[in-house]
C-alpha cells in the first residue's frame, strides 16, 4: 500500500490544528482513518515531521557476493547440481548453511535455469 501524500498530510495536520473539528471529523473529511489521524498527530510532535518514513527493505540476503561468486563456479563445474545438493556444498566450503528455498533464490538472483533448451519437440511416439 502506498503511503499518502505530503500534500494530503499537511492538509490533515492543519485542519485538526484550527481546533474546530475532532479527530473523527477531520477523519472523516479526508476520508482517512482515525489512526491516522491520531499517529499524524503524535508524529509531527514527536520528530516535528509529516513526511512519510521510508520503506523498509526486508531482511539481508543470506548470501554474500563472495558466496555467490563461489555458488557461481560451483554452477560451471556441476551446472546439474540439486538444490540440496548445492546447499552441502556451500556449507562444506564454509559458507552459510542455506535452505533449499534460500539457494533457489539465490539462483534465480544469478539467473540460472535447469532448463537448458528453449523449446523441447513432443514426443513422436503417440499412445493408442
């Protein structure tokens, strides 16, 4: 969900700050939340802001660029290498204990596809 505008938060914030109007009334005028309003409120005391803060970024990947830069070579010496298989071998070189779903973005990261051929022919032999 997108944050609202500054634009929309200054007008809020100065709307509640004329005194006329109670939170819900202002609320209800913007068509905000009564939250929103109250959380406008205590952050522009608190920081003396109404921006929003920025978005966070998640967690940090796992994986380092050494350890990709390794998982990368490891790719060109068993390009068929399993999942799991990818996982042991990361961990015996030293690098982090990964899961298997963890290598598996770890690989899409380094584009790489088990599928080598782009198109495959059906097979010629037909049942019944």
């Amino acid at each position: 969900m997108k944050a609202y505008s500054l634009d929309l938060r200054e007008r809020v914030a100065a709307a509640y700050a004329l005194g006329e109007h109670t939170i819900s009334q202002v609320a209800v005028q913007f068509s905000v939340s009564d939250s929103f309003v109250r959380k406008l409120r205590r952050r522009e005391r608190t920081t003396g802001l109404l921006a929003a803060l920025p978005r966070g970024r998640g967690p940090a990947a796992r994986l380092d660029q050494a350890a990709q830069t390794q998982l990368a070579a490891c790719l060109g010496q068993q390009p068929d290498a399993t999942l799991g298989e990818l996982c042991i071998w990361l961990a015996a070189i030293g690098g982090p204990a990964v899961s298997e779903s963890t290598m598996c973005r770890a690989l899409q990261g380094l584009d790489w596809r088990r599928k080598k051929r782009v198109f495959t022919p059906p097979n010629a032999t037909r049942i019944g």
